[in-house]
C-alpha cells in the first residue's frame, strides 16, 4: 500500500480487525492508479482500443 514496514502492524495490542480498521480505504489510490495505467496501455494497443 505504500506505507513504510509495519507502520500498522507494528504497533502493540493493536488486533488485526484494528489494524484492518486502521488502514481503512487506504488502497484505494493504488487500485485507481493500477487502473488508469491499465487503461492508457489499451489506448496505445490497437487491437484493445477499439
């Protein structure tokens, strides 16, 4: 998700459903940005564009 080593999971006493709380949406920016890459590609390719 981008965020540095164990900065969720290294903190004492925290559960998984905590930490799991804790991140919240925070993949959301990544998966937008895995999508709009995915997106240009099929634009440069041809075959997938039309």
């Amino acid at each position: 998700m981008g965020l540095p080593e164990h900065h969720v999971t290294g903190v004492p006493g925290l559960s998984r459903s905590a930490q799991l709380r804790a991140l919240g949406n925070g993949v959301i920016p990544a998966q937008a940005v895995a999508a709009l890459h995915l997106l240009l590609d099929r634009l440069d390719d041809p075959e997938l564009a039309a």
